[in-house]
C-alpha cells in the first residue's frame, strides 16, 4: 500500500485497497500516527484487500452508503481496542455532531468555524472541520454533509455486536466482519455462504484481532463493568479499604 501526501485533501486521511492519501500540510502527533494505522490501514484497506480476495462475490471490496455506518464504526472500534484513541479524538468526533447540527439548524460557515474554534481546535483543524460539515451544500447553513454521524452511532453499533457475539461464544461472526466491506447485518445474514466457502474468510486481520485471548478478555471485563450504574457510585466509596 503506498502512502501520498494529497494538498487538496479535506480530511486528514483517506484510505483505499492500494494507497491512503494523506493531507498535505497536516501534523501528526504520535496519538494521529496510531489512530490512522488502526483506523485506515487496519480496517478500511485491509477490508478492501479482503474484498479484493474473495473468489465469487469480488464486490465486497467495494465501498457503498449501506455499509459506511460499519465501517467508520469498526475503525473507531480499531483505535479503541488498540489503544490508540485519545481524548482529543473523541473530542473532534464530538465537536462535529454537534457542527452537523448547527449547520442543519441555519449556522453558516463562518459561525461553525468559529465555534469549533471557541472549543479549543486550532484554526486550521476549525477550517477543516467545517471544510467536512459543508462538504457539496451551501455555506449559508440550513444543510450538512452528515457522514461524520455515523462515526459514533457506527462506534456504538459494532461495540454492542462485539459484545454480543462474544457472549454467544461466535467470535467467527467477528472474524468475518473482515471478509469485505460489510454491513452489521450482512455478517449474520451470510452465514450460510461462508459456512460453505462461497465467501471467503479474511486472509487479513488487524493486530487486535489476531490476538484472541487479549480481545476475549477485554470484551469480558466490558460486559461486567457495563452492569456498574455510574450514578450509584462515589468516590468516596471506592476509596475505603474492604
């Protein structure tokens, strides 16, 4: 996979089965350097290469609408589980939610920038941020392009399916969900077609995948931690010998 720098590029990274582009004139902390390898490598070309692999159905290394949510919500999932996610991160996953929906509700360009701004971004990261919100709408306000939406409700999406199938002890469905460019939904509804080799399992898994037991153990500790309600509990308890 060869590496470019892109000037033109909008947002910091994209990602295809040969080449990820990189914005040219953007700075990378060693956070940045981890999140992209997890999130772009790891997950939207390595799919793409798996789709490329398979022997009858060679569309799964094609990218579509239906299947965006599951994608950007594995590679958020990707940085998570890796570790490479950090505060800032999720932060300017946040912050574009909430740009969206000013944009949505009549905010113009200058007022999403310079609220993005006001939140502590830089301003060329405002610029580029709400380069992303206006993406192919008027820079008056009253419409956004609302693909960064599903970075979160996707991140929600594939945690609670990692979850579930790990309780149900069917990391295979996990495994699959790398075979190609997959919606959620598609990995249970093709079980038959793997089942028989139709489709191909993933010849490539990320780190963390590889890595069975570890990812067993995380998924095991979050579904106990997710019984704990927050709001029941003080630190002054947890401070207290037992």
């Amino acid at each position: 996979i060869s590496v470019e720098v892109d000037a033109e590029l909008t947002a910091r990274a994209a990602a295809g089965a040969t080449r990820i582009r990189r914005r040219g004139g953007a700075c990378f902390s060693e956070y940045d350097r981890h999140q992209l390898l997890a999130h772009d490598a790891f997950v939207h070309s390595l799919t793409a290469l798996n789709g490329r692999r398979q022997p009858l159905l060679a569309s799964l290394a094609r990218t579509s609408p239906r299947v965006t949510a599951t994608q950007e919500g594995l590679a958020v999932f990707a940085e998570l589980m890796s570790g490479s996610i950090d505060i800032a991160r999720l932060k300017r996953i946040s912050l574009r939610i909430l740009a969206i929906d000013m944009a949505l509700n009549g905010a113009d360009f200058v007022e999403v920038f310079r609220y993005l701004h006001d939140q502590g971004q830089g301003v060329a990261d405002s610029f580029h941020s709400a380069q992303r919100v206006f993406r192919g709408v008027p820079l008056t306000g009253g419409a956004a392009f609302t693909k960064d939406n599903v970075y979160l409700s996707g991140l929600l999406g594939v945690h609670t399916f990692f979850r579930s199938a790990f309780r149900q002890g069917r990391l295979d469905l996990l495994r699959n969900l790398f075979a190609g460019k997959l919606a959620l939904g598609d990995v249970l509804d093709l079980q038959p077609a793997f089942a028989t080799g139709f489709i191909a399992p993933p010849k490539y898994l990320p780190p963390w995948m590889q890595r069975t037991h570890g990812l067993a153990g995380q998924l095991a500790f979050s579904l106990f931690v997710n019984r704990i309600h927050m709001n029941r509990v003080e630190l002054g308890d947890l401070s207290m010998d037992v």
